[in-house]
C-alpha cells in the first residue's frame, strides 16, 4: 500500500474511497523505516531513511546498522538495547546521536520494537524522525490543544457533511451541552433552540467557496439560560490540508450579548428621542382641544402602546380648578381614542364626549388624585376590575388580552387636568417598563402644557363668541318692503373670536337701515369694540342722517377710541321709491342681483376704514326694485390665503346667477361653496330682497346666528 493510502473506516467500502493525498501528519514527520535481521544486518529501508540518515538503499541493506549509522562510542549501548529489544523485554524509545553519511551528527526520535515473521524468524523494526521536527510537532499540538480546551471563544469544527467533530468546554458552556450531544450530528439537531438553517446554510456557503464569513450576529437562547436572550458574534471558516484538500468547516463563537444590548438600549433611546421630537411637532398644531387630545393618542399608539386615551377631568373643562378635588371619586370627560389595530380594548373605553365618574379605587383616579404615573407591568383580574369603568368593560378588555396598564397624569403649570391612559394588549406581549413611564410622562407633559392652551383658549373664545353674540340682532323685525335673512359664522380655524356684525335696524317712514362691519383684530376686545360701534351706529341711524354722515360720525369715535380700525357699508332703503342710499368706508363692495340680469358688485367709491380719521364718505344712490336682491357681507366671506380676492368674488358672483333660490337657501349655499375647514375669520351675511310693501314675508326662523 503506498505512504498515500489509509484503511478504510468502513470494511464495506473500497480502498479507493478514503485515498489520500500528501499532507497528512505522517508527511509532516517524514518518518523512515529501518528493520533489521536477528544479527542486525538492514534488511528493510525505506526512501524516508535515505532522506534522514543520508545512505541511499543500496548503501545500506545488508550493511550492520551500528557500524554504519552509530559513533563507536555509542556501540556498547547500542548492542543492548537491540538485544533487549530482541529478547523481547520490550520496545525502547528515545533521542539517540546517529551518525549521517556527511559525518554530522544528528538527534533522532526512535521507536523501536520485535517483529515476527511466520517463519518465527525475529526482526526489529526502527520507526526514526528529526528531534527537532518532532519536538515543534508535539508542541504546536500540545499549543493547539490548550488554546482550543482554554479558550473563551466557543470553538468547533464539522465535516463536509455538516456534523460537528469536536467542540471545546467554552461552546459546551455557551450551548448548554455536552461535546458528546454535539458530535456527529448537524446543527439543527443539536441546537434546535436557535436559527439552525441560518447557521447551516453559512457553512455550506463557506465550504462551497472557501470564503470566510465573519461576525455574523445570531440571537436565542439556549439550555444554559433558557430565560434570557442572548447574542452572540459566529465566524466560519473553512479548514484544509496543507495540499488543499477539504476536512470540514471551523467555526468561532463570541457572546456579545453586552453589546447587542448596549446597542439596542441605543437604538430604544434614538426612538424615543425621535418619538419625543414627533411630539414636538405633531402635537398641539391648533388651539383645538379636542384636536390636540387627538394628536397625543395618535402619537402614544404609534409606538408606545396597544390603545390609548386622552381623559380631562370635566371640572376642569367648566373652568373650576383640579387642586380642590385631589380626593375621592373623578369625573371625566373623554376628548380622544386611538388604537394601532382593532381590539374590543377600544369598546371598553369611554368614547370621546362621553363622561364617566370613576370611584377612588379605580387606578385613572388614583393617578389624578395622587399626581402621580400608575404603571401596572402584569395586568391581572383585579387589577382589570380597578382599570375598566365595568364589568363588561373589565371582560372586554380580558377578551382583547390587555396585560399591562399605564395612566399618566397630565399636568400643565402645577394643575391636573387629566391623564392619559395607555394599554398593551397580545399584539405587543412586552409589558410597560420605568423607560416607558419615562417616555410617557415627557409626551404628557408636552401635550398637557398645549391641552392646557387649547383649554384657555377656549374658555375665552366662548367668551367672546357669547359676547359677540349677544350683541349681535337676534331677530330683525320684519320690515317694510324687504325680505331679509341673514347668517353670523364665527372662524372655523384655532383663532379667536372676530368683530364682525351685521344689523337691520327700522327707521322713520317704513325705510330700514342695512349694516354690515368688521372690527379688525380678534376676542374680547373685537366683540366689545363691534358692540360699542353697533350701539352708536343704532343711534345716529335715528337723527336720518345720510349714510356717509354716519359714517363720518363713525370714524369720529372709532378714532377717538384708539388702535381701532373698521369696514363698515351702510345702508338706507326707502320702499316708497324704491331708492336705496348706499356709503362705504374700506368695505368690500355689495352685489346687486336683479332678475334675469347677471349679478354685479357695485361700483361705490370705497372710502377709508374707520378709524383713520379726516376720512371722506360718499353716498351713491341705486335702485332696488322688487325682485332685487342687495348682497352685504365682510372679507371672511371670500378672501383666503391662497386665492386672489378677484377670483372669489367672480366665485361669489357665479354662485348668486345660479336659478332664484329662498334667501334663506342663498345663505346657506354661500357658507357651504365659499368657506372651508380651519378658515381664519369669521364672517357676517345679510341678505335683502325688496318687495312690494303690501306683501308680507313668511320667514323662517333665522339660523346660524
């Protein structure tokens, strides 16, 4: 059998299956072979002799071994340990001085033993290689052995057929198994608990291309901490013989689990960081109360929670401060609701406008009565009794799998508002953590502050609106010779309160005076200076006085009553000749429609806004027969932000051609086609439409007013 040639593990297969090449261990050592007859003569010599002691086979056979390979002072010994061999006592090992054909001397490891033929003839077989190849050989083996045994890093090697070969203490320690539940089998029979097909398919990978595959990142547990994740960094490599030949893949296995950690702590931070600038930015956009509560549980399910809440308490929205009632039961009032997917959580939740009274022992009121985040980790049966506002609220929410609970005190400039309420269900199995109330006491400090704003906010524009409104006509008495109807909308968008009105006021002779201004500015303080200006011009209406005299005298006070300025038109209709005295100061112009004619603004001189003072007011007469209709309205009407003032009123204009319509259906038509959501100004509409003056106006009540 050549020196390439190994048995075969299996009887069963052939000689030819397991040849190998050159490299093996054997190669590395380049062991020569000598035997010698019973008087020592060479009989045997092998080409790895040659190579150590110098003599070519015909230089050696037959020749005594001692006399050709050994000093002569070593001869003696030589003679006994070959008869001690010999005789049988047993094989003899160790360093020996050989002489080499060039004359030097050379250490060499020997293994000597008694060989027997079948003819009972005795022979001693001497297996030789360098001292000192051997000696490097025995300890990169020995250094190989005690890094791979020593090691920290999980080290192990499989075939070519994927089943592990061996494995050291450290990766037993990081599997939790045994080298002998490793051995001989795959991957994904020994380590099922981890993503054995990932693993696998890299070692195929790197057996197939031979190119290492380095810190790949592999998360699980395993039988040495089953209750713990863990992460550890893998590296394949491929292993070969000095000639190439393939034996298997290594693989190298660090835990990195402190740092898969520290890097997902990392990350978590970043998300809430980028969760607490969203809020920033996404809550508190209008001065809408109930929009800003919106914005909070939209943003808290985003990332935060399964379901969420937003719950003010109702003494608060009645202008009551929360410090009295830190006590006992709760009242609240639902403003908003929000869920990442459908859930029964949602039916168990109080929905927005809703109020609910809590009793002390529910845990939303204990959060507002104690100022304090309530963070329930694992929900239970009770606890759900004290969340849900009922029992079939509590098995709603035990239906939905809701199995942790977080109520966070909404607290804004040392007052408690409300709080907002925040479940996990089966969707997200992680419970709350600290890190979580954290991040939800910054979101509800935020949007606190802004719900607090939005509360003012409308505290006071409730104010001016009930102020304006007040104010305002409530009912124009049926005058002679008009039909009127009318409209007051305040602003639709987070502003405050406008100063616009409108009045219809009688005068002397059945004619009727037609008023519509707009007090620039916004609140209280609009609505209190459009009240004093309707009283005054009530009262010069009744000297009948020309329109552009009231107006001077208008401009008069409104000067006099400092950083005021007005639009105003100003009306006077006589049904007798149906004459209609017209004067504006900086107002937008009336439209006239008059029956089968196109509309048109009318072409009055526009005057100056009240309250510039030194101002010059015109009066231009039109007539306004029966069937005409006289349109007045302020700039809330038709200006926007993102049109041209001259497309809206040809849009205005184009809307009063359409078929003739009731006036109260007009009204309503040009609010409905001309005003948006989240429009900043409020407007006033007054409409009139002249008649004979024996012809009586069945109208219906007034509305939006």
């Amino acid at each position: 059998m050549c020196a390439a040639e190994s048995f075969p593990a299996d009887p069963g297969r052939p000689a030819s299956a397991v040849t190998s090449e050159p490299g093996g261990l054997l190669d590395v050592l380049s062991v020569a072979a000598v035997v010698l007859d019973g008087d020592g003569r060479i009989v045997l010599w092998s080409p790895q002799a040659e190579e150590l002691f110098g003599y070519t086979a015909g230089e050696a056979l037959g020749g005594f071994a001692g006399r050709l390979m050994v000093h002569e002072e070593h001869l003696e010994l030589v003679a006994q340990l070959f008869t001690r061999v010999m005789s049988g006592e047993g094989g003899w090992a160790g360093v020996f001085p050989i002489r080499h054909k060039d004359g030097s001397t050379k250490l060499v490891e020997f293994r000597n033993m008694r060989l027997e033929d079948e003819n009972g003839d005795l022979y001693a077989l001497g297996l030789a290689t360098r001292q000192a190849t051997l000696r490097r050989v025995e300890r990169d083996l020995a250094l190989s052995t005690r890094l791979v045994s020593q090691s920290p890093i999980g080290l192990s090697v499989v075939d070519t057929d994927l089943r592990y070969v061996a494995v050291n203490p450290a990766l037993e320690r990081i599997n939790g198994l045994p080298a002998a539940e490793h051995v001989g089998r795959r991957a994904s029979e020994a380590l099922p608990f981890l993503d054995a097909e990932a693993i696998e398919s890299a070692m195929r990978k790197v057996l197939a291309t031979g190119t290492p595959i380095l810190d790949q990142e592999y998360i699980g547990r395993t039988p040495a901490d089953p209750e713990s994740e863990h992460a550890w960094s893998v590296s394949f490599y491929r292993l070969e013989t000095s000639n190439g030949k393939v034996l298997g893949v290594a693989t190298s296995v660090v835990e990195v689990t402190e740092r898969y950690l520290a890097r997902a702590e990392a990350a978590e931070a970043r998300r809430r960081l980028a969760l607490v600038a969203d809020a920033s930015m996404r809550i508190g956009t209008t001065l809408d109360l109930d929009q800003t509560a919106r914005e909070l549980a939209e943003l808290s399910v985003r990332d935060l929670a399964d379901v969420a809440a937003v719950d003010v308490l109702d003494l608060v929205l009645n202008g009551r401060p929360s410090a009295d009632a830190h006590q006992g039961p709760a009242v609240f009032r639902a403003l908003a609701l929000a869920a990442a997917h459908p859930t029964e959580a949602v039916e168990a939740a109080d929905q927005p406008g809703e109020v609910a009274r809590y009793e002390a022992d529910r845990l939303v009121t204990r959060s507002v009565n104690t100022a304090r985040p309530v963070r329930v980790p694992q929900v239970g049966d009770d606890d759900l009794t004290r969340i849900a506002r009922s029992p079939e609220a509590a098995r709603l929410l035990s239906a939905a799998g809701v199995h942790s609970y977080l109520a966070v005190p909404l607290i804004a400039r040392g007052e408690v508002l409300g709080v907002l309420d925040l479940k996990r269900t089966r969707n997200n199995p992680a419970p709350f953590t600290a890190d979580d109330e954290v991040l939800a006491g910054e979101l509800a400090a935020r949007a606190a502050v802004c719900i607090d704003n939005a509360r003012w906010y409308q505290q006071v524009r409730n104010t001016a609106l009930t102020l304006q409104r007040s104010l305002l006509p409530q009912r124009p008495p049926d005058q002679p010779g008009l039909e009127i109807a009318y409209r007051y909308q305040p602003a639709q968008a987070a502003s405050e309160v406008g100063g616009d009105w409108f009045d219809v006021i009688p005068l002397t002779d059945d004619q009727t005076a037609l008023v519509v201004g707009d007090v620039m500015g916004s609140g209280i303080s609009a609505a209190a200076t459009m009240g004093q200006l309707r009283t005054a011009t009530r009262t010069l209406a009744e000297l009948d006085l020309e329109p552009a005299q009231v107006l001077h005298h208008l401009d008069r006070i409104t000067d006099r009553m400092g950083q005021t300025i007005t639009t105003c038109v100003y009306a006077v209709y006589d049904p007798r000749n149906h004459r209609c005295l017209i004067s504006s100061a900086g107002h937008l112009p009336p439209v006239l429609v008059r029956p089968g004619r196109p509309p048109e603004l009318l072409d009055l001189p526009t005057g100056t806004p009240l309250g510039v003072g030194a101002a010059t007011f015109h009066t231009t007469e039109v007539d306004l027969h029966p069937g005409d209709v006289l349109v007045l309205y302020t700039d809330g009407l038709v200006e926007t932000r993102h049109q041209a003032i001259d497309e809206r009123l040809d849009e205005l204009i184009g809307l009063l051609g359409e078929p003739l319509r009731s006036l109260e259906e007009t009204c309503d038509v040009l609010l409905h086609a001309l005003r948006h959501p989240g429009d900043h100004d409020d407007v006033a509409l007054l409409i009139a439409r002249a008649r004979s003056p024996s012809v009586s106006a069945d109208r219906p009540p007034a509305r939006g007013h």
